[in-house]
C-alpha cells in the first residue's frame, strides 16, 4: 500500500504536506469502516439465512441502508456550517453509528426493529460524512487538498478491505456466532471514536468568522449562485448517472464466468485493495497535474471495466482488469471530487457544499440502478453495459466541456486564491 509519512513529507511552505488532523480522521475511518463492514458483509446472510427474512422485507432494509445516509449529509453539513461544529457534528454522528452495532445483539427483535436500527446507524453516517470533509478541507492546504483526501480515502478503503476479513476469521472460527461479529465491531467502533475525541483538535475549525448564519434554504442559494459550483454539480451528477453500481457489475461478472457465489464477496475485498493502494498516488497526481484530468481520467477507467464487461470470450484475465479499472476509478473520482469542490467552496460553506454535492451524485445513482435493474429485466446483460457505456462516453465529453468553464485559477492548486489554514 501507499506510504506516507507526514513528518518526512512536507509542501514548500516546510508544513506537512498531510496535516496530522487528516492522519487522524483517517484511523478515526479506518477503524469505523473495519467496524461497519464487518456488519455489513455479513448482513444479508444473518438477516436472510439465519433471522428467515422475506426477500421484501430484507429489500426494505437494504434501500433504508442504501438511501438515509445520502438525505441526511445535508443536514449534517448545514449544523456543522451553522453553528461551526464540524468535530461534535462528527463525533455524534460515530457515537449513533457505533451504539447501533449493540442494537442487533437484540434478542428476537423483529424485522421491523431492526430496520429502524439500520437507519438509525446510516443517521450517523449522514451525520458525519460532511463534517469530517470538511475538517479535511479546512486543515489542509489548497496545494495538497487532493493528497489529504487520497490519504484519508487510501486508509478508508483499508478499513472496508478489513472489515469482511474480520468477519470471515471470526465465523471460520465460531460458526453462526455473529454476537460475536456485533460486539467485536462494537469495540472497534469506539477505538475510532476514541482516535477522533482525543486527538481532533476541533477548536481552530470551529472558529471561522461568520458574519451571519443563514437558514439551509439560504446556504444553497448562496452556493447555486456560483457558476464554478454549478458546473461541477452538473458534471458530477451526468457521470454519477452513467455509473453502474458495483452490485451490478460484479452480477455481470458472475453471470459470464459463472464463478462459485463463494467466491463473490471477495470481488468486494479486492475493489478495496486496489482502491486502497492507489487513492494516495492519485491524490499526490491531482495535486500535481490537476485535479480536473485525474478526475477525468477515473471515469475512463470506468469505461475500461465496462469494455471488460463485453470482452468476447471473457475469462480469468477479463476480470482481473475489470476488478482493477474499477479500483482505479474510485481512487480517482472519490476524493479528488471532494478536493475539486473544496477549492471552490468558501468556508463559511464548506460542509453544506460538500453534502449537497455528495448528495446530489448519490441520488443520481439511485437513478442509475433503478435504470440498470430495468434494462436488464427488460433486456440482457450486454444491452446494459452498451447503454451505459454510451452514455458514460457522452457524460465524459459534456463534465469535460463543464469542467473546462470554470476558472482554472480557482482549481489551481498552485494559482487558487489563498489556502485554507493548516492548524
């Protein structure tokens, strides 16, 4: 993986390139990924095989995981930017997701109890994903924004290649036990929080001079007003809409090389290896070259796993490059996005903008996957990475065209106006 040492790497200006707060949020997510996707990799198993879920009611709970977080960033970013909280919104917002992991040790809870504990879980995440964005953004220079994000996503990526391995060691061990599973990922989850309570300093990022608190309604006003942030909203959202789920596109690799269903969730843990191992050097790349091409760049590596996809006689071979393209594309797309609209952002404004972005791209696929499910229902299986395809090489050309309007001194990390603070 990717190494950084923030002592040893440091910008021009002698300060480290990587300030330690983002070293931190990244253990804080690190272990709370390690957490959730020990939970989450085994989820469907327990709540199907084991607690005899109807395939409705484990849907039900799938769209409650899927869809609460992306509603409630905005939220989580308007109370941070409101009341310049951004580490208490962030701690709250872990403290729900960890005490949530007991709330499945419930004995014969019913189907419906434990949906509400799903969602309550993903409250946190909303809670949080933006604050901590935002803490990120705040700490860091504008000449290494993209290499902070890189770094914090690289050990993200590590925590959610962890996590399912945990899970797997334990049931090898213990069979059925997944008490077992929920306390373990319990006690991880309080080590993260621990990570960002004590060692967070949140007093100098909650300090920004606000001269007036707007309502949210006001706050997005204000940031739909800026044409560089509508431009990369609309690039953003046409992308996000030509994007296949990885659900799906692991479905078609099945489908194709017909491999044993045991076999599946380790396409999961190999898409966050690769996604660890180059989010950092695609991080230090966008800081370099720019972050617009890199961003770019990923989704042409998303174009490559759908090529893959259609690859005539696909085997072993197929896969491998699918699986890494994949990878690729989310180490160049993830938080190099973030950057990009960090640069843009005023401070005043950086959470709400970084939620109603990430919510905006997250309810584009929905869409998408609602619109691959039905291609496929109505269709076949190379029908739908065709149409995609296409639309992804359309989605490419007008976000490149959008990208190109804005001023490229404001994404200019050596050109851009003065940089945010390194507390």
């Amino acid at each position: 993986m990717y190494q950084f040492d923030w002592r040893a790497s440091r910008a021009a200006t002698g300060k480290p390139a990587v300030p330690p707060t983002v070293w931190y949020l990244g253990w804080t997510s690190l272990l709370t990924d390690v957490s959730s996707e020990m939970v989450n990799g085994i989820l469907p198993l327990y709540l199907v095989g084991y607690l005899r879920l109807s395939p409705l009611q484990f849907g039900i709970i799938d769209g409650l995981y899927q869809g609460v977080s992306a509603v409630l960033r905005l939220a989580g970013g308007y109370v941070a930017d409101r009341w310049g909280r951004y580490k208490e919104t962030a701690v709250a917002g872990y403290a729900i997701s960890a005490v949530c992991r007991l709330g499945l040790l419930v004995p014969g809870a019913s189907w419906t109890f434990l949906a509400s504990v799903i969602a309550v879980d993903r409250t946190g995440k909303g809670l949080r994903t933006a604050p901590r964005d935002a803490m990120i953004t705040l700490t860091s220079t504008k000449a290494n924004l993209a290499t902070s994000f890189g770094v914090h996503r690289s050990m993200d990526a590590a925590g959610a290649l962890a996590g399912p391995l945990v899970a797997f060691l334990i049931l090898a061990v213990a069979p059925e036990r997944f008490d077992i599973i929920f306390v373990v990922s319990f006690c991880v989850a309080l080590v993260g929080l621990g990570v960002l309570v004590t060692f967070v300093d949140g007093s100098a990022i909650g300090t920004l001079e606000v001269p007036k608190r707007p309502s949210l309604p006001g706050m997005l006003r204000s940031l739909f007003t800026q044409s560089a942030f509508v431009l990369l909203s609309i690039g953003a959202v046409l992308l996000s809409l030509a994007t296949m789920s990885d659900a799906f596109i692991y479905l078609t690799l099945q489908q194709r090389l017909q491999f044993a269903p045991s076999v599946f969730p380790l396409l999961y843990v190999a898409t966050s290896l690769v996604y660890a191992g180059f989010a950092a050097p695609a991080g230090r790349l966008a800081d370099r070259f720019g972050s617009r091409q890199v961003f770019l760049a990923g989704y042409v590596a998303l174009g490559i796993v759908y090529v893959s996809l259609l690859l005539p006689g696909a085997g072993a071979l197929s896969a491998v490059l699918g699986i890494v393209a994949l990878g690729a594309y989310y180490a160049a797309t993830d938080g190099v996005l973030m950057a990009i609209a960090g640069r843009l952002l005023p401070p005043a404004h950086c959470a709400t903008g970084l939620a109603a972005l990430a919510t905006m791209t997250s309810l584009a696929r929905l869409f998408s996957s609602v619109a691959v499910g039905w291609l496929w229902t109505t269709g076949d299986v190379a029908t739908t990475v065709r149409v995609f395809g296409t639309a992804l090489i359309a989605a490419i050309a007008i976000a490149a065209f959008a990208l190109s309007r804005i001023d490229d001194n404001l994404l200019s990390a050596a050109k851009g106006s003065p940089e945010h603070a390194d507390h």
